[in-house]
C-alpha cells in the first residue's frame, strides 16, 4: 500500500449565522417506529421508500412517504446493524457490526448475509460505486469491498485508527474517516492512500460525498461540520454548540447539505456558508442518520425516540 500525507492545509473556521435572523424552520414530520429499536442508519431505496437499520431490534425498516412500515428482523438477532446504504444491484446493502457480516436486503425483503474474513473486523458504515459496495471496519482500520459475492479487505490506515465511515468519489476514488488519529484518507484507484489531518482534532465520525469534488463530515467532540474539496482544502462550521455531537451528514439536492446533532436533538443546515440548527417535534430525540429521500425531502433516524422524520424542503 502507498501512503503518503497532505501538505499544510487550509483551515477555515466560519461563524454560524453570520448576525443575520434564523431561518424559519422547516415542515417535519416523524413516524414512530417499535419500541426500543434505536433506528441509526437511514437510506433511500429504489423503490420510492426509506430503509432504515433498527440497531438495538436487530432488523431493517422499510418506510414509505406517508409513513407505512415494514420490519424484517436478521436471520441472527445479535447483528446489531448500524448503516445501510442503496447500491446499483437494486438492492440494499448494511452492516452487521456485532457479528462481522455484511447483509444485502432485496426491496421485497429477501436478506443475504456474507461473513468478512477477518473476526473483529466490526463494519459500520457503507458506500455504494455503482453495484461495487464499499465497508468501513473500524476494528482492523480496513476497508471491504463487494463485488456480487466476492469479499475483499483492504488495508488503508493504521491498526488503531478507527475507520468508521467512508464516501465514494470520482475515478475509483474511496474517502475515508479515521476516528482515533482525526485524519481523512483518500484512496486512489490504484491503490494510493493520502490523509489529511485535522488540526485542532474533534473526533472525526462521519463522512458522505456532495457536489463532485467535496465531501462532507461530521466532528463529534468538537462540534463542527467541514468540508474537504478534492485538493485538500478544509473548511469547518460549528454547530449548534460544543456538545451537541453531530453525528450523520448528507447533501441535499438543492445545494445545502443536512446534519444530526445528536446530543442536542436537533438538525441543521448548511446553505451559501451559513448554518442554521432546527429543534425536532420530539425533545430528545437523539438524530443519527440521515438521507435525501424522493422529491424534496430529507429523512433522518432517530435513534433515542425510535422514530423517523421527513424534513419538507419545499420547492
């Protein structure tokens, strides 16, 4: 594997509503999902619906606009599934942390699970390049890939780092997160890895792909939003505050990008520089994933309230 590190990057750090008044908030609605089953990771499917991993139930969800659900609990009921994520195959792809499996679920609910090689490999979150599926596994910092039945670890980082997440990008690209040494990894097709480290650190946690050549991620501790663009370039936004831990990020078809903020049960915004946080109808809630859905809308989890909402972005 070739490795090699960034040079001094550019770190911006942007104020969050620029003395300007909040912006109103916008519609929500939220569907309540069993009891106790802490929905985490969110995703649209290929069939108009949202599908949504139950961590603690060990099952998927399948949720449709007007808020009908469907439940499949996992052949093994330890999997405690994290992430999920739509591939090119029509057909969703999670991960199954507890028991080192990656599952595959058809959108008429059949479930595939394929075992990783390596036994404490603990996979969480997922990315999709056309029908090839890419895994991040924190417990050996290395990458899966997926092709129809084949499963291939990778390594990309040091034992310890911590890969939690990963986005895809452009000619074979893989982005990465490394949680421990908050740093971002890019992996070229050809097998070169180049990081990027992050100064002051805050916990690197998630990180999802958004207009070609940007990606964006979460800092958990330290309570920013950032973005790194193709040449290394990072800029961050706080949140809404130094402990509100956001958690997932996704962008948006209408050029803003949408965060969790878990510990603060809110979301927010990033639209032309600016950030602006939104309460949820349910306090507490404690929002993990979230996901562009059909049409003009935004979908998160919510993990503490076992429900699901629909963010109405309006024309």
């Amino acid at each position: 594997m070739k490795r090699a590190f960034a040079p001094l990057l550019l770190l911006l750090a942007t104020t969050a509503c620029n003395g300007s008044p909040p912006a109103p908030a916008p519609a929500i609605t939220e569907f309540a999902l069993p009891e106790g089953s802490a929905p985490t990771g969110i995703t649209a499917g290929p069939d108009g619906a949202m599908w949504v991993t139950l961590t603690d139930a060990s099952a998927i969800a399948r949720v449709t606009a007007e808020g009908e659900i469907t439940v499949w609990p996992l052949p093994d009921r330890r999997g405690k599934p994290p992430a999920i994520i739509a591939a090119g195959d029509g057909a969703l792809w999670f991960s199954e942390s507890a028991v080192d499996r990656i599952g595959r679920i058809a959108t008429d609910g059949t479930i595939t699970e394929f075992s990783l090689p390596t036994k404490g490999s603990q996979p969480d979150g997922l990315a999709a390049d056309g029908a090839v599926v890419w895994v991040a596994l924190p417990g050996t910092s290395k990458l899966a890939r997926i092709t129809g039945e084949l499963v291939e670890e990778i390594g990309v980082a040091p034992a310890k780092a911590g890969v939690y997440s990963v986005a895809t990008g452009s000619n074979g690209e893989v982005w990465f997160i490394e949680a421990n040494l908050d740093r971002i990894g890019r992996r070229a097709a050809d097998g070169t890895v180049r990081e990027y480290s992050l100064m002051p650190q805050g916990n690197l946690f998630w990180i999802a792909a958004g207009a070609p050549g940007e990606f964006w991620f979460t800092e958990n501790r330290a309570g920013r939003v950032g973005r790194i663009l193709a040449s290394g370039e990072i800029e961050v936004w706080a949140a809404s505050g130094s402990d509100a831990q956001p958690f997932g990020i996704a962008a948006a078809g209408d050029g803003s990008v949408w965060f969790t903020e878990f510990s603060s049960g809110r979301i927010g915004r990033i639209a032309d520089g600016r950030v602006d946080t939104f309460a949820l109808p349910t306090a507490d809630a404690g929002p993990a994933g979230i996901a562009r859905g059909p049409g003009q809308t935004m979908w998160y989890a919510a993990s503490r309230a076992a429900r699901v909402g629909r963010i109405d972005l309006g024309d």
